[in-house]
C-alpha cells in the first residue's frame, strides 16, 4: 500500500533520514494530483499538528535550525528508490541536507565531547 | 551451540533485567500492607508484558520499525504528538525514579547520603549511555542483576506457611485492615510496575540495535516468554519476604532498607550483600533503559538518527536529549525529593500511558504489509485485545483512585 | 522544472466535499495515491487515484480502510462502527478542488463504497 505521510525516510545504508511529515504535489492538466518531493521539517509538520500547538512547535524548531519557520526541506521524489514500511532513498543522508538540527547538535554540543567519534565499545 | 549459549545469556539477562526500581518499591509495600493478595496483578502484569513484547518484538524483527516509529505512523502526527508527551513525561518520571534509586542502593551500602551520590551517578549513567556498547549494556547489568535471586533463597530459608501464602494468593485474601479503594490503587500501581511502557520503547529499539531479522524470533520468544516470567518470580519473591517477614511486624516498606530487611533477616550479612548488589544493578540497568528510552521515543517519532549502533556524532540530537534529560533527572532529584515518592508516582503514571502505547503495536502487529505472512494468530489477537482493555481500565481508574486514596495512604 | 501549481497534500486533508447537487458533504480523511503512467527517479510517479470521505478526523481509520481481513476483529469492528458514514471517491468523480476555499467539488451525489485499494 502507497502511503507517504509519517513514514520513516532512510537512506541506502538504512541511516534515518527523516519522517514525511507533508508531501508536496503538483496539479496536473487533468485534474490529478502528482507527487513531487517528500517534506520534511518544522515548516512541513507544524501545520499538520494544526492550531496553536502546530505554530508553537513550528517555531520553537525553527529557532533552532535557524531557518524560516516555513521553510520545509523537500527531498524530490525522484531520489525515492522502494516504499514500504519506510521509505528508502537512492542517495545518502548527507546528499540530501535535511538535517538543520542535527548539524547544530553536532557542531555545538556532541563534537564537544570526548568520544563522539569513535565507535561505542 | 553458539545459538544455545545466546539463547542462555538472553533469558538470565532478561530474568535479572525485569526488575527495576518501581518492581523493588511496590511488591515489597504490597507484601507489607497486603500480604499475597496482590500476587495475581503481578502475573496479570507479567503476562501482559511478554505479550506485548513479543508482538513489538516480531515487528521490529521483520519490519525494523521501532514502537515510537509506528506509534505516529499508525495514529498520525497529533495523537502521536500527545502519546509522545505523555511517555516522554512517565519515562522522564521514571528515569529520575531509578536514578534516585541507584542513589539510595549506594546510600544503604555507604551510610552516605543519598543526596551526595546523585551528580556523581547522574555522571555515571550518562557515560556509560554516551560510550557504552549497547550489548555490554544490557548483558552486565542483567547478569548481575541475578544477585535478586537471593530473594527466592530467602525466603526458602525463612520456611514459611507455603499453605497460608498461597491461599492469599488464590483466593485474593484482602486483608481486614485495608480498604478495597487502597486495595485497587495498588493494583493499578503493581500493574504499571510490571507493564511499563519504556520496557516496550527499549526491548524494541534493541531489536534495531542487536538487528534483529526473522532468523532472530526463536531467540527474541525465548528470552520473553521464559525469561519475563522468570524474572516476575523474582517480583513474587520479593513480595513474598515482605510478606512473611514485615505484615506481622506492621512495618510498612517506604525505604529501601526496609525492602532488603526480609533477606538480611533470613540471610544475614552475606544475604543482604547481595540484595545491595542486585539493587544496585536492577537501577542502573534500568537507569539506563530508561534514559535511552527517551532518546528512543523522541527521536523515532520525529524520524531523526538514534541508537548506540552508531557513533555519537551521527546522532547528535539522540545524545543531547540523553544528555539533557540526564541533567534535568539530576536537577530534580537534587531538590531532595524523596526517590520512593517519585517512584509510586511513576508506577501509577505508567499504568496510565499503556493504552495508547499498546494499540498501535497490537494494529501493526496485524498489517501484512510489516509482518509479511506471520501476523498475529486469533490467540494473539484475543490476548492483545483483552489485554488492551484491562490496561484502558486500569489508565482510567489511576487518578480517581490516586485522589480517592490520597496515593494509598488512607 | 514544470510550472504546474504546486500544493500540500495536508491542505486536501479535511477539505469538505460539495456533491454535484450543491450539498455539502464530510471532509476528506485520507487520499489513495497510485502509480502512474510515467518513471519519475527510479519509481513511477504517483498520483492520487481516490479520497476517503468521512466526519472524523484524518488517521483515525488505523489503516482498517486497507486490508478488510486485518484483525483483531474487535478493533477492526469498532473502527468499522466510527466510521460507518465513511465513503470513497474515485478521483474521476472529482470536478475540481477549490484551494483557497477548502471545498472538493464533484460530479457525483453520492459517496461509493469504502473499498479495499488496489496496489
């Protein structure tokens, strides 16, 4: 069964990407709706949560990535190579740059510390 | 034989890694104020959560999503959202919970006070989460975790009324002095105990971890459907000794001491040390499921990189919100509440978050599309739904009775 | 890049649909999408083939909407129970979509059965 909204993204070593938090389509001539790129973000699932909780989170989040709370990080489908349970990119996590929070995680905070490197033992 | 050997190390780990701080504080209190009466929540609540572990087990085996993964896959971003809060909320609870208890097990083994391990432990569990494999994890704490074993020689050695326990038991022989409200806040209390719900969220996120595929059921069924009930005997044991050895003295259990008085009694000093010992590694193991946990939750619901599978820096954000949640379980602890309060507090908040942890699992453990041909079976099926609704009616009941008895007290 | 109008797939969630006749019906609780005709990356694209018409809120069907085999019947029963009203479009009944107006406008006046999807 074909359904996008909330499912895992990954890569092809099976690194978490993403969830699909919206789906962005495009209308065509008759009347359909095709599917263009996967979003992802404060900006795509903030409006999904709806109401006041959805514009909360949408700009807590955005604070921290430091991106425009609209912004919504979509993955073209293009790169989508299987859906199933998750859905499995053709590129890399690092190709596809989704990954705002993580990077200032990483940068600010775990790269700080002794260790982040280096496999767990 | 490498099979036998992994099947082995699974079940003793999963016998001493069941119980955690909540299991240690509620069945000795039970044991103290209701004898056995209570004993049949916690098969009840065994039973409940080696069905719920196989299903989220199995799942994560074939499909390889985690249970916060498909809790906001199954209902959707805003039901999710509030599942997500709440867990967080009880496992926070919780971790803060086994924290102090690791702290009180150093208290009883140093005369120290518990208030002066708390940065140190805090400090502890975070390094061990931060560099820790996750399989060394799980396998020390568990192996020594069998110390509790001294329990079950406790009692033995105390040569009780077997007769006059199990009649308690069987027949749920409330006792005069208890009042029914009391009664069933307790239930609901030792049924949380049992059924936490960052047991689900952890046992299925090392299935990802130890990469779990189909090859892995037999193992995964073994160690839950030998191991869990194995380790609620210890659950019993530790019920039992209160039973036969603080409800004649009256001595209600609201220190750890007073858990591990029935195996000093019994065993003396060599007993009691290795109650201290299984103390200590029942808290931290759990200390540490616990501050995965919410890693786990957090980080699967939003679809950001988590595990000990990789090094720290390809999941930034799953070590901050260890990191963050480490400190702030310090900082509360710190205000010098007491552990034990914190932990009847988080057996009864769990009782309340299982209804919306559990569905999604039993919905997916029936989707072809995850499981392929192996779906739930009609016993399954009927076990999971019965069981949804015993834990719907214990969630809904916790706070009235909470109130009604003003946390057990009256 | 084509410059086809480009929209949410959220926004289509919990429009509500005006039949042919001018009533106004429930709102859209979920969209079945399809593989289409052309290879978009290394998959056919997909385009929406139905929507799921019903009064609740999108995600509460649990997937029950899917496989009607799925168990466990008690769970499968109560959903089936919420969602008695719920029906399904197929996407030829769609006329159009008003964007702005949040409203589905269709050919039809009546819902169809809720169907097993096919794919």
């Amino acid at each position: 069964m074909l359904q996008l909204f909330d499912r895992q993204i990954l890569d092809p070593d099976g690194r978490m990407v993403a969830k699909v938090d919206d789906v962005e389509v495009e209308e065509r001539p008759d009347g359909r709706l095709a599917v263009t790129a996967l979003l992802t973000g404060p900006g795509a699932l903030g409006p999904r949560l709806g109401g006041a909780l959805g514009g909360i989170s949408s700009r807590a989040w955005a604070r921290l990535t430091g991106k425009d709370s609209s912004d919504s990080n979509p993955i073209d489908y293009s790169l989508v190579a299987d859906i199933g349970s998750a859905i499995t990119l053709s590129v890399s996590r690092a190709a596809v740059g989704v990954d705002g929070f993580e990077v200032w995680a990483r940068t600010r905070i775990i790269a700080a510390l002794p260790g982040a490197g280096k496999d767990p033992q | 034989m490498k099979k036998v050997f992994a099947l082995a190390l699974g079940i003793l780990t999963a016998i001493g890694g069941f119980v955690d701080i909540g299991d240690l504080v509620t069945n000795a209190l039970v044991g103290s104020r209701f004898g056995m009466s209570l004993a049949w929540v916690t098969v009840l609540g065994v039973g409940g959560i080696c069905v719920f572990a196989e299903m989220s087990g199995r799942v994560v085996a074939l499909s390889g999503r985690a249970t916060f993964d498909i809790v906001r896959e199954r209902l959707g971003p805003r039901v999710g959202l509030v599942n997500l809060i709440g867990s967080m909320a009880v496992t926070l609870l919780t971790y803060v919970a086994e924290i102090g208890g690791i702290a009180l097990a150093l208290e009883l083994g140093t005369s120290v006070w518990e208030f002066f391990w708390i940065p140190f432990i805090a400090a502890l569990v975070w390094f061990v989460l931060w560099r820790a494999k996750f399989d060394l994890i799980e396998n020390v704490f568990g192996i020594l975790g069998l110390a509790l074993i001294v329990f079950a020689v406790a009692l033995w050695q105390l040569g009780p009324d077997w007769a006059s326990l199990w009649q308690q038991a069987s027949t749920a022989a409330k006792p005069t002095n208890e009042a029914w409200p009391s009664y069933w806040y307790y239930a609901v209390g030792l049924f949380g105990a049992a059924m936490t719900p960052y047991e689900v969220f952890f046992f299925s996120s090392g299935g990802v971890e130890d990469g779990w595929t189909a090859e892995s059921l037999p193992t995964m069924r073994g160690n839950v459907l030998i191991g869990f009930p194995l380790g609620g005997l210890l659950s019993l044991s530790i019920a039992a000794t209160a039973t036969v050895v603080l409800l004649p003295a009256s001595i209600q259990v609201d220190t750890l001491a007073q858990v591990a008085l029935p195996v000093t009694v019994a065993l003396g000093k060599l007993g009691f040390a290795f109650a201290l010992l299984g103390f200590f590694a029942a808290t931290f193991g759990a200390a540490c499921e616990t501050g995965l946990s919410v890693g786990y939750s957090i980080c699967q619901y939003f679809g950001w990189q988590w595990g000990k599978f990789v090094r720290p820096r390809q999941a930034a954000r799953f070590h901050l919100v260890i990191l963050l949640s480490t400190v702030l379980a310090a900082a509360v602890l710190l205000t010098t509440v007491d552990p034990i309060l914190v932990t009847e507090f988080s057996v009864v908040f769990s009782a309340i978050a299982l209804p919306l942890t559990y569905l999604p699992i039993l919905i997916v453990a029936n989707d072809r599309q995850y499981m392929g041909e192996r779906t739930n079976g009609r016993f399954a099926n009927a076990l999971g739904t019965g069981y949804l609704v015993i834990v719907l009616v214990a969630s809904i009941a916790a706070i009235p009775l909470m109130i009604w008895t003003k946390m057990g007290t009256t | 890049m084509s410059d086809l109008p480009r929209h949410r797939l959220s926004d289509l969630l919990g429009m509500h649909v005006r039949f042919a006749d001018g009533r106004d019906g429930d709102n859209v609780v979920d969209v079945r999408l399809a593989p289409g005709d052309r290879v978009r990356g290394q998959l056919h694209e997909l385009v929406t083939e139905g929507l799921i018409i019903g009064r609740r809120r999108p995600g509460t069907l649990f997937g029950y909407d899917r496989d009607p085999q799925e168990g466990p019947w008690v769970i499968r029963a109560l959903v089936r129970l919420v969602h008695r009203r719920t029906g399904y479009l197929e996407w030829g009944d769609v006329d159009g979509i008003d964007w702005e107006e949040q409203t589905v406008r269709l050919r039809v006046n009546d819902l169809r059965e809720l169907q097993r999807a096919r794919g």
